[in-house]
C-alpha cells in the first residue's frame, strides 16, 4: 500500500514548509519588538546609562576587529587597483576611486559584517541565556519591561555608534589604501591625498552615515530579539546565536540593495 508520508517528496514538502513556517515566526517576532521599541524610543523611556554601557561596545570593544577587516580589505583591493591603474596611466584616479570603493560600500558593509561577529552575537547569547535560565520571567515578576530594559538601549546604542565605527574604519581603510598603493605602484601620497578629495562627496558621506545607522540599529535588533524569543536549553542558546548571525547578515545586505537602488540607481 503506497504511504504518502513515507515518501522522500513529502518529507522534502515538510521540511520546506517547516522552514518557511520558522523564517515567518522570527520575522514576525522581530516586528514585534521593533514596533516595542519604537514605542518606547519615541516616548523616551529609555535607561541612558545602560545606552551608554552598551555603546562601549559598539564603538570600542568592535573597533579592532572592525579596523582589521576594513584595513586589510582596502589594502588588498590596492594592492590589485594601484599597479594595474598605474600601468594605463590612471595614477590619478587611484584615490578616487578607493573614496568611492570605501566610502560607499566597503567601510560601512565590513563594519557591519565585524560588529554582527563582535557584538550581535554576544547579544543574542547573552538574552537567550536569560531566557532560559528565566532571569527575564524574574524581570517580568519585578514589574521591569525586559524590551524597555534590554533591547531599546542596544538598539539606540547600534544606531547612534555605527557610524562612528564607519567614520573611524573608512578613515584607517583610505590610510591603508594610500600606503599601499604608495608601496606597490609607486604613487606618491602627495597625488594619493589630491585624487582622494575628488572620490570624497558630502552626499556620499551622508548616505553612509545614514546606511551605518540603520545597520547599526538593525543588528541590535535582530540580535537581542531572537535571544529573547529563546526558550529550552543550551542547545537553543547556539542556534539563537546562530540564527542572530545569519538573519543580520541577511539584512545588512538587502538595506545595502536598497539604499543602493534609492541613492545610486
């Protein structure tokens, strides 16, 4: 007799579905607590000194891992850019275009992507092992709003510090950049400085702020809440954690498609 639930289309049918089922639930939790958040932070009953506990680590504990990636990425790009450029006679348009390479994209996108490492999966491990461990049922008995207390001020914190982690790691990644472009194609850095005025737009500028921002506030949110949405065991805090990582990856790379398609279509 033939057993539909035996089959291998089935069971592939259920683990879509399951799969599909999961991504709809977290992305209805995080909306959720967005929209939480959002309440609190525009009615400013937010704790400030836990916003600024939190920015040290946006803004320093992230910084080298973040200078790290951002450096190390400008300097190989240089190192392909420079002495190729170089070769057809387009000394003077390595600046400009490391600016533009670093200020529209790279900087903000690699400070992103070292800070989900650095700091959002530390948040999203340390809520869900509150969760488990019941210390945010302990804060709901105390009549102290766990969203209040824990999310909306790492997520102000992520908005506001981003962009400083931006401006400090696109500085350090132009710096690389004009050293090694310097080493391998013999630019002088007078000429590197002078091309790189011209890549470096207001308007550039601001859309990357405004972009770091929104990563910054993105990943904070998203990290703390599929921490707090956690319930089991140590084995849920991992995928917690795991879930944060991917889930802001993701993110980090459809807010860069769409304020790539807004700003620079």
């Amino acid at each position: 007799m033939f057993e539909l639930n035996k089959t291998l289309t089935y069971q592939g049918f259920l683990l879509l579905w399951g799969q599909i089922k999961e991504f709809l639930i977290t992305l209805g939790l995080i909306g959720s607590d967005f929209s939480r958040v959002l309440a609190y932070t525009l009615s400013f009953k937010v704790n400030f000194k836990e916003v600024i506990e939190q920015s040290k680590r946006f803004a320093f504990d992230s910084l080298p891992i973040s200078l790290t990636i951002v450096g190390m990425t400008s300097a190989i790009i240089a190192m392909q850019l420079a002495p190729e450029l170089a070769r057809q006679g387009g000394v003077d348009y390595i600046g400009t275009l490391s600016a533009l390479v670093m200020v529209r994209e790279l900087s903000a996108v690699m400070s992103g992507f070292a800070i989900i490492s650095m700091v959002g999966s530390s948040f999203a491990s340390e809520l869900a092992s509150m969760s488990v461990t019941e210390q945010i049922n302990a804060m709901q008995v105390l009549r102290v709003d766990p969203v209040e207390y824990l999310i909306v001020p790492r997520f102000i914190a992520g908005a506001l510090f981003m962009p400083v982690v931006f401006v400090i790691a696109g500085t350090f990644g132009l710096v690389c950049s004009g050293v090694v472009s310097h080493i391998t194609a013999e630019v002088s850095l007078l000429n590197y400085v002078t091309s790189l005025w011209h890549g470096l737009y207001i308007r550039d500028i601001f859309i990357a702020l405004l972009k770091s921002s929104f990563f910054g506030g993105t990943i904070a949110l998203i990290s703390c809440s599929c921490g707090y949405s956690t319930r089991g065991g140590a084995k849920e805090v991992g995928l917690a954690t795991t879930k944060a990582v991917v889930w802001s990856f993701l993110a980090i790379a459809m807010w860069d498609f769409i304020f790539a398609s807004i700003f620079y279509l």
